[in-house]
C-alpha cells in the first residue's frame, strides 16, 4: 500500500493506492458501510479495482484543472468512487467560494460541481 484516503461522496470509499502481485500500480475502493444500518441489515459491498493506467494521474489532473482556474487556492485532490465511476474531487477556494469539483478518472471531463460561499 502506498497511500490511502477516505472519500465521501454519495457514499463513502476508502480508496488505496497500491500495486498488484505483478508491481502494476491499481486503486482499489473499498465501501464502508452505512452507519445508520445494522451490518447484518447490509449486504457485503464490493471492493472496486482500476489500474493507474487507464486514466489521469494525480499530476495530470492538478494540471488540466489549474490552467482553467485562474486565482484558484488549491485545497485537497482524492480519488474516489461517484455513481459507480472513479473519479477525482479537487476542492478549492476562489472568490469566497468553497468549491467541490469531480472529473472523470479516464477522460478528465468535468463531472460534477458544487460550491459554496464561505
């Protein structure tokens, strides 16, 4: 394992960065379960694999977002799980504004947003 986050989105993934039996860097998710559920309420959910190749690196992404957004202050970038898709969450500041952004892990497209005045 080389790193690990906690991403909150409609659900909650820890996501792992690691390398599989050959050294091929993968993510994996792992759901965490619904608090407000007993677990035996609770079917076992599924852990979640892709290999680091097939999309953006943590780099690429910073990069592709801070040439669009100018007088950004860049908070936190995690990997996770949204809607059944990897995706990357950038959180930033600009403008007062608290800003939460996913762009898809294999093609960078902007996939969401949200923000708030602070």
């Amino acid at each position: 394992m080389e790193s690990a986050s906690l991403f909150n989105g409609r659900n909650s993934f820890v996501s792992i960065k690691g390398k599989d039996e050959e050294s091929k860097p993968l993510f994996a998710f792992i759901p965490q379960l619904n608090q407000k559920q007993n677990e035996s309420d609770q079917k076992q959910p599924e852990t979640h694999y892709v290999y680091a190749d097939q999309g953006f690196t943590k780099d690429e992404i910073i990069k592709q977002w801070g040439s669009n957004c100018q007088n950004c202050d860049l908070d936190e970038v995690t990997i996770g799980m949204l809607n059944n898709r990897v995706v990357w969450e950038i959180i930033y500041e600009r403008d007062n504004r608290l800003i939460f952004q996913t762009y898809r892990f294999d093609t960078g497209e902007l996939y969401d947003s949200i923000s708030f005045n602070q």
